[in-house]
C-alpha cells in the first residue's frame, strides 16, 4: 500500500507567486484533510473533503488559500498570491468512515514543505 | 474551542530512563484523545489511542490512559530507547456521526542519548 502521496516534498517560491501543493489519498479512502504546521502555531487542520466535497473549510487562513478535489483520488491546496508568512509544512491526511466506529483513524502524508522567499 | 495542551520540550533523557510526557486538554465533549508520534522528515503515525474515559491506550511500551476528572492524557513509557527520538504530539477528536478534523498540542521534542 502506497500510503498518502504527496508532492512535491519540498518548493520554494518567491513571495507573489502561485503555490499549488498536491496529495493522492490513499485508495478507498473517503476523508481527505489538508493540516499546516508551524513553529509558532503547531498543526492546524486547514480544511477537509468528504466524498470529494468540501465540509468544513473554517481553518483556512484566507481568501489566498484555496481547495479542490476534483476526484476521489487526487486534490490541491493552491496559494495565490503567496507571502512569507505562509512558509510550513503542509500535511494531507486521508481516513475511511466505518459506520459504527468511534474513531476513524487519518493516515499522513510525508508533508510538503514549503519556503516563500 | 477545544484545546490540548502538552509540554513542549525538548525533553532529554538517557537510554533506559522512565517517560512521561503530559497532555491536558479542553474540550466541550466527550472526545477521542490520541498520541501521534512524527519522526524525522516524516509524516505523523498514529502511536496509541483512547476513545472513552478510563481506557487506557498503549503500544510499542508507550501507555497513556483518558482520564477524564483531570482531563489528561499524559505518555508513558518505562524505559526509552535511542529510537524514541522524535516529536510527540496529543490531540483529540469527535467522530460522532463522521470524521472531524484533529485538534492537536504544540508537540513534544523527544532527545533520547545513548
């Protein structure tokens, strides 16, 4: 089993540019969640998809940062324009809902860490 | 909002030495609690898991145990290794009904010597 994919492992840009970070969920898999982490402020969940939809998209710092899901097997967290500030790593994590379950465990990826210059 | 708050660390300690590694949190409900562990250049792993109070999680030594009238969760294990080394982080978790996203603490920079 490939686990969660993400890509590419590491970006650098330059502040102004267009970021897009991708993840490959593993197979199967009905949640998708994009988390960040940095020093200051530690892991925070961003935004996650069920079913490819969107549910909860409250942690998402602002209108820069968007999400999409086009298909069960792949999304995109797309910063424009990016800044400094936005330097973090950048976890996507998948989970698959049993009914009945109390807790449905998520399985990262390696992360992507990214340096806006 | 729900909160977990963990020590920060760095925490050194010698090969074979006790752990504990404290985790407390605030939550409006009853959640799950768990214990990530996140090694170097790698994602985060699922170490152990409580999902009601009183249930006491463990796995590869590490032992943490809910509970609830103190709102704990803090880690355990008797005697570290080398390859203990790695960030630990406490976080929680609703799943009535769904999924939801973790809460996570700050994580826990674990430095084990030989």
């Amino acid at each position: 089993d490939a686990g969660v994919i993400q890509s590419p492992r590491h970006e650098v840009t330059e502040m102004g540019q267009e970021v897009t970070l991708r993840c490959k969920p593993i197979s199967g898999h009905d949640y998708l969640f994009w988390y960040r982490q940095t020093m200051m402020r530690g892991l925070e969940l961003l935004i996650y998809f069920n079913n490819n939809v969107p549910i909860d998209d409250s942690g998402m710092p602002e209108d820069r940062f968007s999400a999409k899901m086009p298909n069960a097997s792949f999304s995109t967290l797309k910063i424009q324009p990016s800044e400094p500030r936005d330097s973090a790593v950048y976890f996507c994590a998948s989970s698959l809902y049993v009914a009945g379950w109390r807790f449905n465990e998520q399985f990262f990826g390696p992360g992507t860490r990214l340096t806006v210059l | 909002g729900d909160s977990v708050t963990q020590m920060e660390g760095p925490v050194t300690l010698s090969e074979e030495a006790f752990l504990t590694i404290n985790c407390t949190y605030t939550a409006t409900g009853y959640p799950s609690l768990f214990w990530y562990v996140q090694y170097p250049g790698e994602g985060l792993q699922l170490l152990l898991k409580a999902t009601k109070a009183d249930d006491k999680g463990s796995n590869k030594g590490f032992e943490a145990t809910y509970r609830k009238e103190t709102t704990s969760f803090h880690l355990e294990k008797g005697s570290v290794q080398v390859s203990d080394s790695a960030v630990y982080f406490c976080a929680l978790m609703y799943s009535g009904g769904g999924a939801d996203g973790l809460t996570f603490g700050k994580g826990t920079h674990l430095i084990i010597q030989p």
